[in-house]
C-alpha cells in the first residue's frame, strides 16, 4: 500500500526542476517548496531524495503519514 509523504527543502524549485517530480503535488511556501504525495515504497523515497540532492536542493525534513481504515483522506503521522 502506498504511503503519502510530505518532504520539505529549503528555497523553491524552479518550474523545470518540478517537472521531474511530477508523481507529487508541490506547494511553494515561505522560502521553501513542500512535495507531497503517495510513494510505493522506501525505495521510491531513496529515488526521490536522490533526485532532489542532484538538483542541489537541501532537504529540511520528511514527514510519513498513514492511512487509516475509513479515513475519508485524513493523514495520520506514521
């Protein structure tokens, strides 16, 4: 089952370099871009922090949700 991840890095990715992130939503804030989406697994996530380290970007943080039966979308901290 996939797990929905939030990963914080600091500043804003430019469009282009968003483009490659395109399995997850992005949501510019306060000097800081938030990805957020569902991954199939850890090993997407070590992809997904590889990628981001190739483009130069510095990872603030990742915080891990889960879904629980019958949650209607709520993210649960994992």
């Amino acid at each position: 089952m996939p797990t929905y991840y939030e990963i914080r890095v600091a500043g804003f990715l430019p469009p282009g370099v968003l483009l490659d992130f395109e399995e997850l939503s992005a949501s510019p804030q306060e000097a800081q871009t938030v990805l957020h989406g569902s991954l199939e697994d850890p090993g997407e996530l070590r992809k997904l922090v590889d990628r981001l380290q190739m483009f130069g970007a510095r990872l603030l943080e990742i915080h891990r949700f889960r879904k629980e039966a019958g949650d209607a979308g709520d993210r649960h901290p994992a």
